[in-house]
C-alpha cells in the first residue's frame, strides 16, 4: 500500500516515483508524487476520465503531446492535463527529468501504479509499459478505469468490452491488486 515516502520503480519506462501524500493523507482529495525518468523514459499515451492532472518540472526537460499538438516543458514550467484529455510524456534528454505530478481526485492511482510497476518489475510488461496477459490488462483496466483510459474509445465501448474479460481473468486466478506489489487488498 502506497506511503508517504515510498518509493516504486519501472525498468521498463524508465520511471521511480516517490510518494509525496497519499490519498489517504488527503482523505482521498490528490494523490502527490514526484517522478525521475530516466534519459528515453515515457508515460504512455492514456488519459484520465474524472481526474485532473498538474504536471510540475523540477529539473530536466519532458516532451508532452497533448491536445494533438507537442510541447516541451522545462524546469519551473507546470503543465494541467484537464479530465479526458490524451497525453503522453517523454525524455528524450541525455539527463534524469524530475517532475511532480498531483491527480485531483486521488481515486486508485496509487494501486494501478503499484501493480503496472509491480508487473514491469517482474518481466511482465510489454515494450509500451503495458500488461503483457490480456486477462490481466484487462482487470487492471477494469478496476482502473475512472483513472486511466484508452484515449478515442468512449468509456462506455470500453467498460463493455473490458468487463467479461475481467470477469473471466478474476476466474483464471488474476487480481487487481497483489500484496507483493504493495496492495494489501487482493479481493476481486
């Protein structure tokens, strides 16, 4: 379960995040981390259905494409990502960026990036930081969905979609939540 402090890192994207407040240091109201992604690093291409994202660079330089357009973003520069917009973020410097990223509400961030990183850690991600066992994604997409999406399907094509194979993954014995990956939840 994710603590102020604790930190949790992605080989695969080349990120470590620490835990600056929880959502449950805020009763849920945002959840506050800092990111260092390494030189070639990268968030994928996602949006965040009900969430607001604000994006602090601390040091170094991202490349954001958002809106259909790109943009790059320096030390001091802050970047709001409104609810439903795409975006993706990327390190093409030769330089650790370091960045600090608040979602309004917190939701279930934290738990979806504990177990994606959890999964990466474990060889179990795919060249995009995603899943590689559809079932799997699935879950995770199912009981993430109001804090990361697949941009230009609506949520509804996707809830549609998702939820069988979730239901058949929850049956094979896949979870949403791993207590090796920081959750103690491990329910379906």
């Amino acid at each position: 379960m994710a603590y102020t402090g604790g930190i949790i890192e992605d080989p695969v994207t080349k990120q470590q995040i620490t835990f600056l407040k929880t959502a449950r240091d805020t009763d849920g109201e945002l959840l506050r981390f800092e990111v260092r992604m390494a030189p070639r690093g990268f968030i994928p291409r996602h949006r965040h259905p009900i969430q607001q994202e604000r994006v602090e660079v601390v040091s170094g330089t991202l490349r954001f494409r958002i809106r259909g357009r790109e943009r790059s973003l320096e030390s001091g520069e802050t970047l709001v990502v409104n609810p439903g917009e795409a975006h993706e973020v990327h390190n093409e410097s030769d330089e650790v960026a370091i960045f600090v990223v608040e979602n309004r509400p917190a939701l279930k961030t934290e738990r979806g990036l504990e177990i994606i990183f959890g999964l990466a850690k474990e060889g179990k991600t795919n060249q995009n930081g995603r899943p590689k066992n559809l079932l799997q994604r699935q879950i995770i997409a199912y009981d993430c969905i109001n804090e990361v999406a697949l941009p230009g399907i609506p949520l509804v094509v996707q809830r549609a979609v998702v939820a069988p194979l979730a239901a058949l993954g929850h049956l094979l014995g896949f979870r949403h939540a791993y207590s090796r990956y920081g959750d103690d939840d491990e329910s379906p």
